[in-house]
C-alpha cells in the first residue's frame, strides 16, 4: 500500500523488513491457533484483515514518528 512505497522510496528497508517479518509470523500464529479451535472461514478473514490492519499501523506509526520520514 502507499504507506510501504513511501518507506521504500525513502530507503528504510530495514524497519520494513522486521515490520513485515513481524506482522506475518503474528499473522500465522493467530491462523494456526485458530485453525485449531474455530475452524471457520470468518475467523479467517478477520484474522486477514487484522492482518492488514497491523501493516497500515505499522507504516503510519513509523512515517509519522520523530524518526520517521515526514
């Protein structure tokens, strides 16, 4: 999405990296745990969109701080 091209482009390839590693070891947890207990499709796509959530979050939290980018 727009927020990790801005990062790209800025050369912060580093934090994108451990920030995507990150929310997709998170991601297959949550899959994995609720493969197990709730096996159902909704749980699923919610879990997808915490997911993207979590990259949006992360993104902006990092554009935005003192640190950051902008």
């Amino acid at each position: 999405h727009c927020l990790e091209g801005t990062l790209l482009a800025g050369r912060d390839l580093r934090y994108l990296s451990q920030s995507m590693g990150a929310c997709f070891c998170i991601g297959t947890v949550l899959l994995l745990v609720a493969r197990d207990k709730f096996a159902s499709l909704q749980i699923c796509w919610w879990i997808l969109v915490f997911f993207q959530w979590s990259r949006f979050g992360s993104g902006l939290q990092r554009l935005v701080s003192r640190n950051g980018m902008l």
